[in-house]
C-alpha cells in the first residue's frame, strides 16, 4: 500500500504539471525531484529513531502522515503550492518506507532472513510495477487527475489500517553512549553498496518519469504504458521466485552480479531501439534483473551491519536510492528538454555501466571484508 499510493502518481505527474500548470520538461524535473531532497534528510533520521525508539510507534506516527499529504494534492491550486506539498511528502514517505523495512526484518528468522527480504521485497517491486499500470488505465477511462489522487489517499489509507493491527514483540531500544557520531545516521560500512544503489536508482528514475511522455510524443503510444509496467512487474515476479532459491542458500554476490548484468542490458536495448520491441522488451529485461539485484544489495546492508544498526542500514540503502532517483529526475529532465530523450536514456544506461565497474573493483571486495552474518 506504501508504494502502491505513491507511485500510483509518478508516471502520470509530469503529464499532470505539463497539462495543468504548463510546466516546461526542466521545470517538471526541479518540482518532482523535490521529494526526494527531504525523504534523503529524513530517512538518515529515521534510521537513528527507528534504532532509538519502539519502531511500531515511529512507524504508525510516521505512515499516518503520509496517508494526510495526499488529500494536499487535492488543495494545491497553483504549481508553487504542488511544489511544496509534493518536497513536503518526501518526509513522512521516507520515514515510513524505513521503519516499516525494518519492522519486516524485525518478524524474519535469521535463517531465512535472506529469503525474506526478498520477499518483502518483491511485495514492494509489484506494488511499484503494478500501481503505473492502474493509474494510467483509470486516467485513459475518467480523464481525471482528481481520482487518481483520491485513490492513492484511500489506498495509502488501508495500508494505515493494516499498519496499525500489527503487534511486536517488546524489544529493548539501542542505548548508546558518547557523542553522537556519522555511524548512527549513515552505515558507513556500506558506502560502496550506496554508491551502486545511487547509480541504480539514476537510470531507473529516468525510464520511469518519462517513459510516458517519451512512447506518447516519440512512439504514438498513446495506452502501452500501462503495458510497460505490467511487464516489468512479470519481469520482478519471476527474477524474485528463481532468485529466492540461491538466496537461501547463501548467494548473495551471484543475485547481485546477475541482476546488475541483466538490467544493463535492458537499458541498452532501450536506449539503442527507438521502436515498441526496445520499448516493451527492456521492461521485461530490467524487471528479471532488478527482481534479482535488490533483495541482494538490501541484504548485504543488512549483513554489515549490529542487530542495533538494522534501520541505519535500511536507511542508508533507501537514501542511497533518494540521492540516485533525485539526480535522475532532475538531470534526465534537462537532458530531455536540451538534448531530446534519446540523449536522456542513452545517460541512464552510461551511469548503469558506471555501477556495474564500482561493484565489481569495490562492492564485491568491501562486503565479503566487512560482513558480520
């Protein structure tokens, strides 16, 4: 329901601010990347709390705030109003997205925690696969944007419900002593690991934002991105079930290795094949190999880090992610609007390749060193 609500807007915003507020594709990029500037400040707080605090209660306050921020969708009547309740979202969205990752791995059994994550995470990947895909069939039958963000807040809604039902066993916060220090908000121990991430989410962020836009003014698709979406989510579903059979077992950097590969060359298809076969088999492409790389990068955080740093490390991976999706909506939209989506995409797969040569000189290395499980 988190991921759900939330992107169940983010293909169709920059289609929203272009028709509504006549927002120019740079314009679009600087509104929209604005969430992603408080949820990177705030997740690296939210890790300290969720470390701190009884996560069940930061997780409640901070998802009920989240449900309230889309009913200000509705409100925002101007585009410097949408701006701020949009920069304004990205607080309570990140603070959710980490207690609640944390409280997942708080129920795994660490023999199968592994296994778990990507479980966890795969229920994360549909969401987000499956919630374009709705938002733009329900904006081809209604033509209204109203609906879409009175959906995302009844969604959002359940989620809070659901929430709220959940009961944890007491465990005792982490006390720590001395001054407060980097380590408490960042795992610093997984700095390469960010850095992966970071280019991830850049290449992912710019596919993602314009890749309406782009098959409707490029391609004359006019109705396929829903189909976009949906194979993307089949590509997760099936990389998350083979993929969950080698993590049990231990193999974390084989998941990692394969899913970056597969991915890139996704992208590549996308970039180099201006035509529906580029357009839909690179969905289906970097589905199969984000299924397969995100549950391993998530638990090679976990696997660096104490029992007392596990939202710390949920929190690093996730401001990793905000840094990289930040960049990738602000700097793919002045590529858009300077250098054509062609120059855009061709960037998204340029960085991909930057990410793939980080992990294998330093990823690799700097995790099988530092590892604790």
């Amino acid at each position: 329901m988190i991921f759900f609500s939330f992107m169940l807007l983010t293909p169709l915003l920059p289609t929203y601010l272009s028709e509504t507020f006549q927002a120019d594709k740079d314009t679009i990029g600087f509104v929209l990347s604005g969430y992603t500037m408080t949820a990177l400040v705030i997740r690296s707080l939210s890790g300290y709390m969720v470390d701190s605090l009884p996560r069940r209660v930061v997780l409640v306050v901070s998802y009920a705030l989240f449900c309230i921020f889309f009913a200000g969708y509705l409100a925002a009547g101007t585009l410097l109003l949408f701006a701020i309740v949009r920069t304004l979202h990205g607080a309570p969205f990140g603070a959710t997205t980490v207690s609640n990752s944390t409280v997942a791995i708080d129920v795994l059994p660490s023999s199968r925690r592994a296994e778990g994550i990507g479980y966890y995470g795969l229920s994360n990947n549909i969401a987000t696969a499956i919630s374009p895909t709705v938002a733009i069939l329900v904006y081809n039958a209604c033509d209204d944007f109203d609906i879409l963000f009175w959906l995302a807040f009844a969604t959002s809604t359940i989620g809070l419900a659901l929430t709220a039902s959940v009961k944890l066993q007491n465990r005792p916060t982490a006390k720590r002593s001395g001054p407060i220090s980097l380590d408490r908000f960042i795992l610093l121990k997984g700095w390469s690991q960010g850095i992966s991430i970071i280019c991830f989410a850049f290449s992912y962020a710019v596919l993602v934002t314009y890749i309406a836009i782009y098959g409707k003014e490029e391609l004359g698709i006019t109705s396929g991105t829903g189909v976009f979406f949906a194979l993307l989510a089949i590509g997760l579903i099936c990389s998350r079930l083979v993929g969950s059979r080698t993590l049990r077992k231990g193999k974390i950097l084989q998941n990692a290795s394969t899913g970056i590969i597969i991915a890139m060359l996704g992208y590549l298809l996308f970039a180099s094949l201006h035509n529906k076969f580029g357009y839909y088999g690179a969905a289906l492409i970097i589905g199969l190999g984000n299924g397969h790389m995100f549950p391993a990068f998530q638990t090679m955080f976990i696997n660096l880090a104490t029992n007392e740093q596990r939202g710390t490390a949920n929190s690093t991976m996730l401001v990793s992610w905000d840094i990289g999706m930040g960049l990738g909506i602000l700097i793919g939209g002045i590529a858009a609007e300077y250098f054509g989506y062609h120059a855009a995409f061709w960037s998204a797969w340029v960085v991909n390749i930057i990410c793939i040569i980080i992990f294998y000189l330093y990823g690799r290395r700097t995790y099988l060193n530092g590892r604790l499980r």
